[in-house]
C-alpha cells in the first residue's frame, strides 16, 4: 500500500493509492477520519475509511439493480470499493484517480456471507475522483 501525502495551508491528507480511498484528513493537526482503510488499523471496526458508492448507495432488492432493462448483479453499495483505482496525476496538493471497468464479473469482497452473490455485475463505466 502506498499513501499519498498531500498538503495545502494548514490541511493535510493522506489517500490510498490502491483503494482510492481518504485515509487521513487533518486541519492543524485535527484528524478527521477514523483509522479504517489503512494497513495499521486491521483491527479497525471498519475495514474502510471512505468508499465510492457506485452505482447504489445502500442495499438493493435481491442484490440486484435494473439499469435500461437490463438486470446487474450488485452488493451494497454498489461494486466501485471491489475495484483497484490507477493514479493518473499527483502533486503537492492533490490528486487525481481513475477507476475502469469493462462490465465483466468480479470477485464480491462479501462472499461466503449469506444472501450475498459471489460476483458483481454493471455496465461499463469510467469514474475519476479528484
């Protein structure tokens, strides 16, 4: 895992360059954000610090969504926090990610847990955080 520092004033950020996500948000040495989504926290309550919900944002009926009459195959919260995100530009200040996906099954982090499909389905999509 490879945090990426960033700095503006007195704020200061660390991001996840794996898993996209805002590890550490601090404004004058206050943090904001609780431990989950970093290496050293595995005993975190959550496993997570900040996720992209996408395409849902919450449970869906049967795991499922319906898009254009198509049925897609879907967890809580969507599939983007089973998917890895590329860094595309990083400075001093910022960055920025992107995440690809070509719409084939992938592994559902939540397999083995009942009631839950053992891989995701969507569309193709093209999501980019800044």
């Amino acid at each position: 895992m490879t945090l990426l520092q960033m700095k503006a004033g007195g704020t200061e950020a660390l991001v996840n360059s794996d898993n996209g996500q805002l590890v550490s948000l601090k404004e004058e040495g206050v943090e904001f954000m609780h431990d989950g989504g970093r290496s050293d926290s595995e005993d975190s309550a959550w496993r997570a610090s900040e996720i992209t919900c996408f395409p849902i944002f919450g449970r869906s009926n049967n795991h499922q969504v319906v898009f254009s009459g198509q049925t897609y195959d879907v967890d809580q919260h969507g599939l983007s926090r089973a998917l890895p995100w590329k860094v595309v530009e990083y400075f001093h200040e910022g960055v920025t990610l992107d995440q690809f996906y070509r719409g084939d099954p992938i592994p559902n982090p939540k397999t083995g847990r009942k009631g839950h499909p053992d891989t995701m389905t969507y569309m193709p999509f093209h999501l980019r955080k800044i």
